[in-house]
C-alpha cells in the first residue's frame, strides 16, 4: 500500500535519514569487523601500518596461510545460505516441530544444534572439502588474501579458553531461568493486582536497580568469604564456600536484575487483556492454570525480549565476575581482560582480539534465531506500559 501523498517525507528529508543510519552503522560496525580481520591475521599484518595490509595480509600469505578464489566465494555462499536458513527456515521449524509448551526450550535447543552445526560444517567440513579443490584448480586454487586460524585454535585448546565459555554458560543459564521464572510469576501478580502498592513496591525495586554495582557486591562479599562458617550449623564439616563459585554470582545478578525484569514483565501483562483470565476461569481453570495454559502462550515474545536482556547482563558483566569469581572459574569478559593487563607479546594481544571476537558469536547467533520474537515483543511492551 502506498503511503498518502500528505504523508510522504521530503527527499531532502530521506536522503539525510538514509545518510545518517548508514554512517551510524558504519560507525557502529567498524570496531567489530577490523577486530575480526586483525584475528584472522599474522601479528606482523595485524598491527600492521597500512590499512591495506592488516586486510590483505602479505606477511601471512607469505607463511603459507591464506584464501583462495574459490575458498572466499564458498565461504561467503555458506554464510550467506546459513544466515537465510536462521532467519526463515528455522523458525518455521521449530513452530512446526514445538508444542506451544515446550516453544522456549525448543529454541533454546535449536540455538544450540544450529550453532554447533554451522561450526562443523565452516571449520570442519568445508576445508577439507575444498583443500584437495584447490590443489587441481589451479590459479583459482592460489591463495590471495593472507588468513590463519591459529590464534583461535591457541585460544580455545592451548589457553583453554572453552573453560571460560563454559563458565559463562553456567552464570547466564543460571541468571536468565532464575530471573525469568520469579519475573514472571511476579509480574503476573503485579499486573493483575488492583493495589497502589503494587506501583509502588516496583519504584522501590527500580530504585534498588539503580544502585551502583560495586555497593551491591561490597554488600554480599563478607557473607561469601564467610559463607563456611555461616553455614556450618546446617551442612556440619561439609559446609561450602560461595565465595569464587558461579552460584555467587548468580545470586547478585539475579538481584540486580530482578527489578528490571518484573518491571518489564508487569508491562507485557498489562498488554494482555483480563477477559483471557477470566474466559479461563469460567472454564474451570485455578489462577495458576489460567496463567499457565493461558496467558503464558500469549507472552512468550515478552519473555523472550525480557530473556534477551537478562542475558546480556549475566554475559557482558565484569565488575561482579572479576570480584567474586577465582581464575578457575572466570567468566569470558574477565578472562579477556585479563591478556590486555599483563605483559604480553604481539602474539598474546592478537590472540586477546581472537578471544574478544569469538565472544560476539553467540550474540549474532541469538539475534538472528530469536529476532522475530524480539521484535514482536518490543512491539507489545511500547503499546501500553
């Protein structure tokens, strides 16, 4: 449909819009794709002088590491078929395969196998397929752009940097189920209650949320140093100490988190019409179940969003992990920080910008398989809020 003349912008007008995002998004964009190039490089090319040569890479064509014709226009394929297929295929997939039920955990798994997929086929797969390609076609066959993966495989296998995924993993499974599921269970109750309180409990909380990080965690420290001690009478001998382990980390997440989740949850609620709980009621259903079989179906896009959030903050955090967790149990962010604060080498520095980039594919990964969902529910929570 084609919009009414009265409302149709200037060209001037679209030309300066069309110009603005397009150098936002350049500016916004450029530190993650030349990081990205840098690690794919040799130290020499990666702190290379000249522009041209951190993105061609002479010094690590010459070491016999680089792409060849075909090598570039097949990855650019795969990637270019991986990308559609989260986009459009999977979604379908997974609404088709996934009881309404069992929809959130049916795409945290999909997330998963597509991702687990995707590496074995572009790292895997796809190199030894076009290794013995390259070796018959010849000129085609001839690397021209220098590349290496080593820094990464130095990363995750000899500095064993998966322990910190893991770890990673751990903390913000832990933050997004804890928070999603006290979020929503109270943000159905706040919506639905008539109170004033209700308001007002969540400015409280809001205030709460607002509060520097570091006062939060200087609050819960002496109690994880002395949790042994603490909890002594209850567990005896056996008694564990939270302070270094995921658990204590959780723990002050959530609770830096939880305001915000509830406030937001309360928000999506308050979308959804109370003619639903009471249908549901006239049908026999408890309040529990009139949530549970009900409304929640309606919600999982606010879910959703309000996951996508909690995650963020549970994955990007530094201050919490790097004050309460040990070297054994570090999270990412931290174990990154880490290589940029000692004395290292061209080498180590590259490998850090390897460790960086590698972090931002579970987000792209996330975005792209959830995308739909998360637009719809920003949609839902501007409406009525």
């Amino acid at each position: 449909m084609s919009t009414p003349r009265a409302l149709r912008q200037p060209l001037a007008l679209r030309a300066g819009s069309a110009a603005f995002l397009t150098f936002w998004c350049l500016l916004a964009a450029f530190p993650i794709v030349w990081i990205a190039v840098m690690s794919f490089k040799s130290p020499v090319d990666a702190f290379a002088p000249s522009a041209w040569d951190v993105i061609t890479g002479p010094e690590t064509l010459a070491r016999g590491k680089g792409l060849s014709l075909l090598d570039i226009a097949a990855g650019i394929a795969v990637l270019w078929i991986a990308i559609q297929t989260a986009l459009t295929r999977l979604p379908r997939w997974v609404n088709a395969l996934a009881s309404p039920a069992w929809i959130v955990p049916a795409w945290i798994a999909a997330a998963l196998a597509y991702g687990l997929a995707f590496v074995t086929l572009f790292f895997g797969l796809l190199p030894m397929i076009l290794g013995p390609l390259n070796g018959i076609l010849g000129p085609l066959g001839t690397p021209i752009l220098g590349l290496t993966a080593e820094h990464y495989q130095a990363v995750w296998v000899e500095n064993a940097f998966w322990q910190n995924f893991v770890n990673s993993m751990i903390v913000t499974f832990g933050v997004v189920t804890i928070s999603l599921t006290v979020g929503t269970l109270a943000g159905y109750g706040l919506a639905r209650s008539g109170s004033n309180l209700a308001f007002w409990l969540l400015i409280l909380a809001l205030i709460f949320r607002a509060l520097p990080h570091s006062v939060l965690v200087a609050g819960y420290l002496p109690w994880f140093i002395n949790s042994a001690e603490i909890l002594e009478p209850i567990f005896g001998a056996s008694a564990p100490t939270l302070y270094g382990q995921p658990w204590a980390v959780i723990a002050v997440l959530v609770s830096i988190n939880q305001p915000f989740t509830i406030w937001m949850l309360r928000s999506f609620f308050q979308n959804i019409p109370t003619d639903l709980d009471e249908a549901a009621r006239v049908d026999g259903c408890t309040h529990f179940q009139a949530f549970r079989w009900v409304i929640m179906p309606v919600m999982w896009p606010g879910v959703i969003t309000t996951g996508l959030f909690s995650f963020l903050l549970a994955y990007n955090d530094f201050l919490v992990t790097s004050l309460l967790l040990d070297a054994q149990n570090q999270t990412m962010v931290p174990a990154i920080a880490g290589y940029f604060n000692r004395e290292t080498t061209t080498t180590d520095q590259v490998e850090a910008v390897a460790a960086a980039v590698s972090i931002t594919a579970p987000l792209f990964l996330l975005v792209m398989v959830f995308q739909r969902q998360i637009v719809s529910g920003l949609t839902a929570g501007a409406v009525k809020g």
